[in-house]
C-alpha cells in the first residue's frame, strides 16, 4: 500500500512510498532476533565504534538531513540544522557514558559469597518515533537501545519517513550488522503490526490518546513500555523577574518549533504586579516573528506539519474567544499557500477554555494574570499533563518551594523548554511512563540479573 509524503509549505506531494507489509515485518523480526544474539556478544568498543561512524556521518551530511527534515515538516532550516547539531552531540554523550552504567556491579562480598548484578539487553525493541524532533527523539531510544546489544525495529512517523530513511542509509552506512535494524514505514495500519510482534520492548513517542493503546496491547505480553507522551506545560512568571527578559525567554519557547514540542509553553500565569508591561514585551515578540518559506534562513516560523492540525487550533482560539478571551497579538504577516497558522497570543483566558486545558501542539498561547503565588501554583497544577513547569523569580528558594509542590517529570527556574542528557526526561499522570536520555535513560533497554556466587 502506498502513502504519500508532504511538502507542508506547499501542500504538494513531494514523494509516494510503498508500506512495510505486515507479514514482511515478521520475518525481519526473526532475522533481528538471531543478529541481536550476534550484536549482543560484541565488545562495547565495537558496538561503540559502529555508532561513532553514524554520528560522524550525521555529522558530515548535516545539512542534507536538514533539509530533508525542512522539506517534509516545515522546521526552518536553521531549527532543523540545530536540531541535527545537537542530535550528533547527544549520541556521542550516549557512547561515552553508557557502558560506564551498564557494567556488573558487586553488591556485597565477604571470604564466601560474592553477590552481583549484571545488565543484559532487552532483545528487539520496536520505536515508534515522532515528527517533531525526528532526529533528536530517535535517537534517545536507538541509540541507547544498540549501545547496549539489542537489535531496533524503528518505525519514523509517517510525517517525517523522508528522514527515517536517511536515519537508516547512515546506520547502514555505518557498517549495522545486516538484520539488526530494521525499518518500518507507513501509517496507522504499519504501527498496528509492529505491536503484534513479540517485542522485548515497546518506546513510543506522540499523543496520550495512542499511547495508552501502545501500552494496553504491549502489556499483554509483559513487554517493557516506554511513552513519551503530550503536555500542558506551565510557566509563572513573578513580579521581581527582569519582564523583558522572562518575556522573550518564555514566548521563544512558545514559538519555537511553530510550538509543535511537547515541552512547548502552553500555559502563562504572570504576576498582576507585571502584567501589563509583560503583555508589551509578548506583543512585540509576536510581531517580529518571521513566518514564512523555511528554507530561508531569517525564517523563525514555518508551517504546521500536518494539515489537520490547523483545524484544531481554530478550535481552540475560536472557543476562547466565544467563552471571553481576546487575542492580544497576532501575526498577520503569513503566507496564502502551505499549512501555516498565525503566532497568536490570547488573554483574558481561564480554565473553562481548551486552550488552558487541552495540548495545543501549535503556535497559540494563553495568558493569565495571577494576584499571588498560591493562586499561580493552583492553576499550575490544574491539569491532566506532567511534563514539565517553570518558575521566571530572582529567588532560588521561592522557586524551588514551588517548583517542589508542581507534580511533574521536570522543572525548570529562569528556563523553560530545554532538555539535557544528564537529566532524566520523564512524564507524570497523562505526560508519560519512564525515562529517556541520562542513567535511567541507558537503563531503559537493560535487564538486571542478580548473582549469588558462592566459594566451593
């Protein structure tokens, strides 16, 4: 079956490709599981140096994936280009760091029994990536998923399957034993066979709505499961902040990316000490966003990615607007042709709107203004998300006795929207279940063995 691929700036199909057959997927499947044997019983060094030929080949054609990843979800180029930076940073942080905390490790010893642990892959994994950071998201499962001897079967989002098959032509090129990655492409019907397979373990990136059924059907046969899943992410904004500072910081991570990021700002409580002056700074931020062809490298904001998504916002905006809420600022500066919506700022707004409540996914934000710290904490935590929240104060120690009452994987002070590989990237409630990138993150793809070694 074949399925088309996008040009989100023109609405024009650039390329028409052939789906991964269901019963095609089972027989790689059994080819993975004898070479992840085989991957499995090498050296880390030359699993490692496998891994460091993909990062130097990522590295050498950046500007090639790039534009691939511009031309097929709409990112500006200088975004996409950032985005492939960072991804060859972070799989030589994921080579340096992962056979240190995958070692066996001695528990307890005495003259006649010496007690262990030592990490063994899961097998074959399967990962159903996402559109938005195709790069960045894949490889904070793959990667770690190789490093530590298991076979991958990846399936890129079918917004962003241009980039999954230069993902793979590097591996290859790279020199990844023959059966050990394997690629599956195509839509809904494709995701539905992989999760049919007898997988040691199941990482999926997107929406809640689908990562609960990633999991009901991974959990039947006792898979280990890993979602990165949607947020609703906070930031309050106090009355001792620098305003036009914490105004530009916060509406950057609104926009960026046309907000498609799960750890975008959705939600903004501002202190009513500030408010004015900061809805000044906002609008001034909004209209000098450049929207337009990404692939010129002055352009801040491109295109959705896909289609459907505009509906959605104007859903959103229409249904604040209906229940009281005002836009304060809009770009009106964008073009006729491709699937583009406005940057647009809402004030007025409270929680009986979707734009409080529901993951926007899109270049809209909501503004509240707050009287005092409790009320800008119980708004925070107003939510069915946690993902993350931020605090924009002069003060440490107010903000981390805020920050430790908000019920979320990560927290951010005088930041927001970054991500870092020491950490662990972990959603709470309906952001998630487990941990990416950092210890936890390596983690995710071993299993312990307990040794009990006594002398004869």
């Amino acid at each position: 079956m074949k399925f088309s691929i996008f040009n989100p700036t023109t609405g024009e199909i650039q390329k028409e490709l052939e789906a991964s057959h269901p019963e095609e997927l089972r027989t790689q499947f059994l080819v993975a599981q004898k070479a992840q044997k085989e991957w499995e019983r090498l050296p880390y060094a030359k699993r490692a140096h496998v891994i460091e030929r993909f990062a130097s080949l990522l590295e050498e054609n950046k500007e090639a994936c790039a534009r691939t990843l511009t031309l097929e979800m709409g990112k500006p180029f200088t975004q996409a280009l950032n985005e492939v930076n960072a991804t060859v940073t972070r799989v030589r942080w994921f080579i340096e760091h992962t056979e240190g905390w995958t070692q066996t490790e001695t528990m307890w010893s005495d003259n006649s029994i010496s007690e262990e642990i030592s990490y063994e892959p899961l097998g074959v994994i399967g990962n159903i990536s996402a559109w938005n950071y195709p790069y960045f998201v894949g490889t904070n499962v793959f990667i770690p998923a190789l490093l530590t001897g298991n076979a991958v079967i990846y399936k890129p989002s079918e917004y962003t399957t241009l980039t999954g098959l230069k993902i793979t032509e590097l591996m290859q090129d790279a020199g990844i034993p023959e059966g050990l990655w394997v690629t599956a492409v195509g839509g809904k019907e494709v995701g539905e066979a992989m999760l049919e397979l007898p997988l040691a373990g199941m990482f999926f990136t997107g929406s809640h709505r689908v990562g609960l059924h990633v999991n009901q059907k991974a959990s039947k046969r006792l898979a280990k499961v890993g979602l990165e899943l949607g947020g609703k992410d906070p930031v309050y904004i106090c009355e001792d902040v620098n305003v036009e500072k914490a105004a530009a910081s916060v509406a950057d991570g609104a926009f960026y990316n046309a907000g498609q990021s799960c750890c975008a700002v959705e939600r903004i409580y501002v202190h009513a000490a500030i408010y004015k002056e900061f809805l000044e700074h906002v609008t001034h931020f909004v209209q000098k966003i450049q929207v337009g062809d990404p692939m010129l490298r002055d352009t801040y904001l491109g295109p959705l990615a896909r289609k459907e998504q505009l509906g959605y916002l104007q859903n959103q905006v229409e249904d604040a607007l209906r229940k009281g809420a005002r836009i304060l600022a809009q770009q009106e500066k964008i073009p006729a042709k491709g699937w583009y919506y406005p940057p647009t700022v809402l004030v007025d707004v409270d929680h009986t709107m979707l734009i409080m409540q529901e993951e926007s996914f899109g270049p809209i934000v909501g503004i509240q203004k707050v009287q005092d710290d409790r009320e800008a904490l119980d708004l925070m935590s107003e939510t069915r998300y946690g993902l993350t929240a931020g605090i924009f104060t002069k003060s440490e120690e107010r903000a981390r006795k805020l920050l430790r009452n908000i019920n979320t994987g990560t927290v951010y002070w005088n930041c927001c929207d970054r991500v870092s590989p020491h950490l662990p990237w972990s959603g709470r409630k309906d952001s998630g279940l487990g941990s990416t990138v950092s210890r936890l993150g390596i983690q995710a793809f071993v299993q312990p063995k307990a040794w009990h070694m006594r002398n004869p």
